[in-house]
C-alpha cells in the first residue's frame, strides 16, 4: 500500500516536472507578436500607448521629453518589401501604477523620388480595447490575426514651375478588399492577443492619383496639368476647358507635358 502510494506520488512530481519543461506551468503570456509587412522604401516609427487598467484608480504624472508608459518600435526602409517583426508587452507597472496596452501609432514614411526631400508620409493607428464590439472580427483561430491596408499615392504641383509633388494616405482595406474612410490598421482585444501573433499588411496601389479635384484631364499615357486662367496660376482649375494645357516639371527635372510618362 505504502509502495503503490509512492510510485503515485513520484510519477506526479515527474509529469509536473515535464509540464515545467515544457512551458505547460509556466505563467500566462504577456505579450504578443506584431509583425508588419511593409512595401518597397517604406519605413515607421510606431508607439505603444500604455494607460491605467479599467477601475485602476492611479495616474500617471504629466511628464515633458521621454514618457515611461509609452514604448517606441523603429524601422528602417529598405528598397524591396518585407516584414518587420517586434514582441509586444501588454501590460506595464510605472510608479506603481498597473498599465495596460491601449492603442500603437504608426508614424510612416516612404520615399517617393531620389531626392532627399521626396518623402511622404501618413499615419496608421491600432486600437487595443477590452472588448470588442459586436460584429467586428477578432483573433482567429490561426492565431494570427491580420489588419490589411492600402496606400495611395496622390500627385499634385507646386510653384511657378508647376513642380510635381506627392502625398501619402493610407487606408484600411473592408472585407472585400476595397480601401475604407478609416485609416490603416483597426480595432483588436487585448486578451484576444496573448502569445499570438498581429499582422498589418501593408501594399500600395498601383495607379497614382490627383489630389485636387479638377486640376488635371486624364489623356493617353497619363495626366495633363489645366492651364487654368494662365500660365502662372499655380491653383489651375480646368473648370470645363479640356483643350489648354501647361508644361509640368517631374521629380528628375524633365519639363514634361504628360504626368506620369512624360509623352506625348
């Protein structure tokens, strides 16, 4: 009786043993993975937002340069597209304080021409909530749950020169795949996020577009800059005249009368 009740007792400190080994007893995970897939000349800055837990009563000091509750990711761009990967924490203790992980900023930046000043840039934000509303889709099952967007570039001109320039926007992409109002990325559950993984994927369309409404006729091979009421109106609305067209300037210097092909 006393043999049968120790081999009990030992082949239960052995299992817990292996289970230990294993990973199986150690403490929840407080932590995930966020991953991002960035396109070519693309890079970021992002921010993680860490504030008082639901009913913590504590607050945090108002603080001027470097905030302790908050963690910065940084990237560097590269010229092909690829993914960046970082280990997140979801909670924080900061003078005593326990923080939770409430939203990620993305500040990006992306190269657009050879010069040093051809960048633009937009923002993407991630909303980490307690719970989610109704009807928004949440981690599956994969472990592994993706926030997909679209860039946009937009073309315009500025100056006498009528010097083409560009903007970024970034947007995030509906379940069908076409680009919404919001910007990029969306809303997660924090304890949905646990040892799995955060995807945002990111791409760029792949036609450039106007960005101000009726300065510009679409042609063959392209766009043609409205002459507007002369040559140095730099605003240059068509406002109905299809047929009188001022030259534009291209990022490499070219004087050009078709945006992007620079034909005729």
């Amino acid at each position: 009786m006393r043999r049968g009740f120790m081999l009990s007792v030992w082949r239960g400190v052995f299992v817990c043993s292996v289970l230990a080994a294993s990973g199986c007893a150690m403490k929840p995970v407080d932590s995930f993975t966020l991953e991002v897939d960035l396109p070519a000349n693309f890079r970021f800055k992002s921010d993680a937002a860490y504030r008082p837990a639901t009913g913590e009563i504590c607050t945090l000091p108002k603080r001027r340069g470097k905030q302790p509750e908050d963690k910065v990711f940084d990237t560097l761009g590269k010229p092909v597209a690829n993914r960046v990967s970082f280990e997140v924490p979801l909670t924080e203790v900061v003078d005593g304080c326990p923080l939770v992980l409430r939203s990620i900023t993305f500040d990006m930046y992306a190269k657009w021409g050879e010069r040093s000043a051809d960048v633009g840039g937009d923002f993407a934000f991630v909303n980490v909530l307690d719970r989610l509303e109704e009807g928004r889709a949440g981690m599956p099952e994969s472990g592994v749950q993706e926030l997909r967007g679209r860039c946009q570039w937009f073309f315009r001109t500025i100056g006498p020169l009528h010097a083409i320039r560009k903007i970024l926007m970034c947007n995030s992409l509906d379940a069908i795949g076409q680009p919404s109002k919001s910007r990029a990325g969306g809303f997660v559950q924090r304890d949905q996020l646990e040892g799995k993984t955060l995807r945002m994927v990111l791409a760029v369309a792949n036609e450039e577009l106007p960005a101000v409404d009726d300065n510009w006729i679409a042609v063959p091979g392209g766009w043609r800059r409205c002459m507007g009421e002369s040559l140095d109106d730099v605003f240059a609305y068509c406002r109905g005249n299809t047929t009188d067209f001022k030259a534009i300037k291209m990022p490499d210097g070219r004087v050009c009368d078709v945006y992007p092909t620079c034909t005729e």
